[in-house]
C-alpha cells in the first residue's frame, strides 16, 4: 500500500454520507448545503461522496465550508469529462486543500452515456491520460463491479467504490483487491422499520436502477435470479440491497460490509423525497453508528 493510498484510507475512516442533493448547483440552496457539509464533518462522518454526474466544481464549495472532511465524486463519468479537465480540477483542489478531494470515477452506463463503447480499454485509457497530465493513482478511485475493472482499481487507483452491492460483493471484492486498496462500497439506509412503508420506499427507488444492465448483471452474478430483478425488485433483493428496521437491525447490517473487507461504508439515506438534504436523517444515522 502506497502512501497516498494508506493516507485516504486514514482519513476516510469508516462511514461516509453519499448523496445526491450535496452537489446540486442552484445558488439558492448554496448556503444549506455548506452548512449541512460542515454538521456533517462534526457529526463525525469521514467523507462525503457526491452522487450524480459530479466533479470538483460540486466538491469546491463543500471543502471550502469544512476543515477535515473528504469529498468525493461518486462518480464522475469519463464519457462527460475530459482526462485534462478532471486533473486541472483535482490539481487546483489540492494546491488549495491538500488530501481533501479524490476523484470518483467510472464509465456509467450504455442506456445513460453517448458514445458509449469499450468501457474497460476507454478506462484504461482515461487513466493513462490522467498519469501523463500529472494526476497520479493514490488520488483517484474507481467505481468497480466486476472483475476487471476491481483489477483496475488495484493496480491503476487507490481502490474502488462499487455502487449497489451487498457484503457478499464486498468480500469478493477485497479478495481482488488484496488488503491495501480502499474499498469502499455504497450502501443504502432506509431509517423506517415498517416492512411495507419502508421497502415501498426502497423499491420506488431502486426502480430506475433496474433498468440499467451492469447493475441487474452483477445482481445475477451474486446469486440472485431473473424474478429477483423485475416486477420492481423482489423482497429478497430489496432487503439484501438497502438496511431497513430499529437501529440494531440497521446496525448491524451496516457492520457486515466491515465484516465482509469494507475500509469505509458511504451510507446513502433513502426517503420519499430525493431532492431534499435528509439532515435529521443523518442525525440520527451518526447516533446509531457512535
């Protein structure tokens, strides 16, 4: 394990908040979001992982607002951004806020992405780009399901961030890897433990990724079946995929991504409303984590 490697890993620690609305660019919520960046770094959450299509420009303003706290994109797609343009953005973070910014990336999906085409070689060769203009391996991870692209994430970044993914993933995942990359997986908490309100809410959600082969394919790699991945997700597969319950239930299936080889969790808060920043959510997901 290299020494960047080894210094993310530290300041990572073990959960992290993934979100959506954190990188929203509408100047009226600017002053919310800063603020809810900087509660979050006090709560004690290591990074914040910024969901979407994102980039340094989203991460700027949530460094800017906080002292310690790693931001990341989560991710940032290599068909929409260019290798020079995502390493000036990355360089200009790190002369201004050193270690405080690691570049998420992957290549998204073919129904989402125009031009899409050899994901694993345009990869590879988006990475060689980023080498050759300076930004180098321990700043940057991959958004790696398979096995290929987890190798890549060993041996070309600091490690992977798979998306979707259950503990059995995430030791599969570590096996790949070996102990010194990151892994760090994203993992989704639904704070109700209701069984229908609260996989009625995970399963209006999960929805949109249903459409989206690379996710149902390593659903299908991991033992699931074809029922498991239509009619808007099974109950098996709603209840592998998102934590639901009391707090120990919650908890506890938090701690089997730890269990399974995790470094760190990004725990993405799920309810009705997407657009709206969860923050007494992350309240209390930071209460059942001390």
């Amino acid at each position: 394990m290299n020494e960047a490697t080894a210094s993310l890993k530290e300041s990572v620690g073990r959960y992290g908040v993934w979100s959506v609305p954190l990188r929203a660019e509408d100047p009226e919520g600017a002053a919310e979001r800063a603020e809810a960046a900087a509660e979050l770094e006090r709560l004690g959450y290591g990074a914040l992982w910024l969901g979407g299509n994102s980039s340094a420009r989203n991460a700027a303003p949530l460094i800017g607002a906080t002292e310690r706290i790693v931001v990341g994109t989560s991710i940032q797609s290599i068909w929409e951004h260019k290798a020079s343009e995502a390493a000036a953005g990355f360089a200009e973070l790190e002369v201004s806020h050193p270690g405080r910014f690691v570049l998420g990336l992957g290549v998204s999906h073919a129904p989402l992405a125009e031009g899409y085409r050899r994901p694993y070689s345009t990869m590879v060769g988006y990475l060689d780009e980023l080498d050759r203009a300076g930004m180098r391996s321990g700043h940057r991870v991959l958004a790696a399901l398979g096995p290929k692209m987890l190798d890549l994430s060993r041996d070309q970044a600091a490690g992977a961030i798979p998306y979707l993914v259950t503990p059995e993933h995430t030791a599969q995942a570590r096996e790949r890897l070996g102990e010194g990359p990151l892994l760090a997986p994203e993992f989704k908490v639904v704070l109700d433990s209701d069984p229908s309100r609260a996989r009625a809410t995970a399963r209006a959600y999960l929805a949109m990724y249903l459409k989206l082969p690379n996710y149902t394919k390593n659903f299908l790699n991991l033992g699931f079946t074809e029922d498991d991945v239509t009619g808007g997700g099974s109950d098996r597969l709603i209840d592998a995929v998102f934590a639901w319950g009391d707090e120990a239930t919650i908890r506890a299936r938090i701690d089997a991504f730890h269990a399974a080889g995790a470094d760190h969790v990004a725990l993405q808060l799920v309810e009705d409303d997407t657009a709206r920043l969860p923050r007494e959510g992350w309240r209390r997901l930071a209460a059942l984590l001390a």
